[in-house]
C-alpha cells in the first residue's frame, strides 16, 4: 500500500498524477526483472495517523477509500494497473485511460466505474 497526500501534499490533482506516474515507472522496472505485478488506485479521502496500541503504533491510512484501493488492486491484471472513476478524472488531461467496465467490490455497496491505465 502506498498512499499520496500526507502527511503533505501537493494538491488532489498531482498527487494522482505521480501516484499514476510511479506506478508506471514501478511496472515498467517489474517488466524488466520478469515481475508479476499489477495495480489498483483509487482517489478520495481517509483517515491518516497513528494507529494501534501501545505495543504496536504505526503511521498508516484507514478508510473506505483505501478499501476500494485493495479491491482495485485484487481486480486488476498481472502487468495491468486499474483505476477508479474519482482517479480517472484527475488524471484524464495527461494520461490516456481507456473504460472497463463497473465493478461489484467485495464490502462495496455502489457499484465502481474502473478504467485501465495505458502503459
């Protein structure tokens, strides 16, 4: 899990271009080294901070959208990177998109509008 925007960001719009931008730099190194890899990102708000007990404290992120972000993840393809439609509109002036379909997420109640990300 990786995740942009905190503890601070640049902005929705270009933390989603370099959260696309890394994964496709982050595919094209596992192509090179015959790695099976695929992806799964999604845009929207969470909760961020320290999270557990005092035996076991860590910095991470919880939250319905990161939820959906797994769920991508699990649906996409080996070598392939699957966005949400939130991520598929703040990204859609400089990269190439092309739609899937909706999806049924496990947890999900509404149905996700996905789309690839061109490599």
């Amino acid at each position: 899990l990786i995740y942009f925007g905190a503890p601070s960001t640049q902005g929705k719009i270009e933390d989603a271009k370099n959260c696309c931008k890394m994964s496709l730099e982050m595919m094209g190194i596992a192509s090179d080294f015959n790695i099976n890899m695929r992806v799964g990102i999604h845009s929207g708000e969470c909760m961020v901070g320290d999270y557990g007990s005092d035996q076991r404290m860590e910095y991470t992120v919880i939250g319905s959208a990161v939820n959906i972000a797994s769920r991508l993840e699990s649906n996409s393809e080996s070598g392939r990177i699957l966005i949400s439609e939130p991520t598929q509109h703040l990204i859609h002036n400089d990269f190439e998109c092309i739609e899937n379909e909706f999806l049924v997420l496990k947890g999900i109640k509404k149905r996700v509008r996905t789309f690839w990300l061109e490599i």
